[in-house]
C-alpha cells in the first residue's frame, strides 16, 4: 500500500496520555512516520475506530475487542495496571447495582464492561466521562462509572465511592487491569507498526529522562485539573506496563477479551491482540 505523507495519532487530554506522546509529537523521538495530533475524549476515539478513522489510536480494551480485524495494539502506550480501576460514585451508599441507574461514560469504554460484568442487570446510560459526576450530584442518575481524573475529585462534587471496578477485577483474576491500548491499522506494513512500537516506547523513555519539558504540554490540555491532580494521574496511569504490556499484561488482556467474549461483548476471533516485535 502507498504510505501517507503523515499518521494521524489519536489520544486523549488526559495527562497519562500527553506524557507519554508529548516527545512523539514533539519530534524528539524518531518515528516511521511523521505524526499528527488528534486530541479527543476516549469515547470519540473509540467511535472513531469503529469507522477506522485514525491510523493510530489510544483505545479502550473494550473499543478494540470490536475493531481486531482492522486493528492490532502496540505493546507500547497503553493503560494497565493495579489499583487504576474505574470507580461507582453515588451521593449515599446504595448496595447491589443491579436495576439502578448508573450514568456511564461510554458503551465501548472498559469501565462500562466491568460493570457489566460485575452487576449485569444495572442500567448504564452512556455520556462524557466528565458528565458523568455532576449528572449523579444533580440526582438524575443512583450512580455514576468514573474515569481519568475523576477518582480524585470525586468527593468534591459531594459523592462517595461505592465500588472499586479494578480492585474487583484484581480479586477476581488476580491480573492488573487492562484499561487502554495504543492500535494501528493491520493494513500498515509490519515494519511501520514495529516502528511505531519503538517510538512510543521512546517518546515514554524521553518524557521520564526529561520530566519538566512536556509539562506545558500536559498543563495545556488538563482542563482545570489542579497540579497535584495532574501529577498523581500520570504517576496512577503511566507504569511498567505502558512501556511493554509484558507478559503478565498480556494475560491480562487475554483474560478481559475471553470475559467479553463469554457475554456477548465481544466476537471470537484468532487474530494476534498484539504487534509482533
């Protein structure tokens, strides 16, 4: 196939992503390809790979169970770990979720198949994860699924922590918890997806060797998050595992896909999840 002059890379505002892909867009890392930016939220992402829209693109797990035939993840850039989980919030204690409304933020995102998941009778109403706590605040919604920043300001908008998603994903499997993936088109050629691997592995190397310069960077795109906040999302988000999945991870994955699958969420499939280094 003809190669585009430039790849477009889709990721979100949020600080763990800006890190991670600041010295990539910034050109301080080499690349296979030049990049451009598309900074949106994660469930316009996923939206967006349904069409196939972006050649590279930040993900959810979830998102890419339904897209493998178009797309393969890097090894590189994504979002896994312990204790990284998406949280219930509601304005008093409420027990079973099954039958309640609980705002979501988005049918693909993988927060939304954890609940589901956990209690599969609840009733999600996808929306912008910022939406998410003032719809629940304003008592539209018994409970919200919250994301990003959100597990550290929640308490702010007068909400008080239900549920835990990640700590039931972790005494349930054992796995840390895959939240986001970096995809690329299967249709690049293998040593354009290799590549792009590398550079993200490299933007990542350079944002940790050089802290301070993608700070103005992250700061530009963090809403109205306060320093503190901002910091204490890239340190939750970004790990061992955004710099190689690893084996572990991979099981991880495998482990989410073969549950999403077993529901209904997802299709069987032989497809590689991940880039052949």
């Amino acid at each position: 196939m003809s190669l585009p002059p430039t790849l477009d890379l889709g990721y979100s505002f949020c600080p763990n992503d800006t890190f991670i892909f600041y010295a990539l867009h910034a050109g301080r890392v080499p690349a296979p390809l030049p990049v451009q930016e598309r900074l949106e939220d994660v469930q316009t992402l996923n939206e967006w790979a349904r069409e196939g829209r972006l050649p590279v693109t930040k993900i959810s797990y979830r998102a890419y169970f339904e897209v493998m035939d178009r797309y393969v993840a890097l090894r590189s850039g994504g979002a896994l770990g312990r204790g990284v989980g998406p949280l219930v919030v509601a304005r008093e204690e409420l027990g079973d979720l099954n039958g309640k409304r609980v705002a979501s933020p988005g049918n693909l995102t993988t927060a939304d198949l954890l609940l589901r998941l956990a209690y599969p009778d609840a009733l999600l109403t996808p929306m912008r994860y910022d939406e998410v706590m003032p719809a629940v605040a304003r008592g539209e919604y018994d409970a919200g699924l919250i994301i990003h920043e959100s597990r550290f300001t929640y308490q702010e908008h007068g909400l008080v922590k239900l549920m835990d998603l990640g700590a039931w994903w972790e005494g349930e499997t054992g796995l840390p918890l895959p939240l986001g993936a970096i995809l690329v088109r299967r249709d690049l050629p293998q040593e354009v997806q290799r590549g792009l691997n590398a550079a993200v592995r490299e933007s990542l190397d350079y944002a940790y060797a050089h802290p301070e310069e993608p700070r103005a960077y992250i700061r530009q795109h963090a809403l109205e998050m306060s320093d503190e906040v901002m910091q204490a999302h890239i340190d939750l988000y970004v790990n061992d595992f955004s710099r190689d999945v690893g084996e572990e991870g991979e099981r991880a994955v495998r482990e989410l896909y073969r549950r999403a699958v077993e529901v209904g969420a997802a299709r069987p499939s032989e497809l590689p999840l991940f880039v052949r280094e």
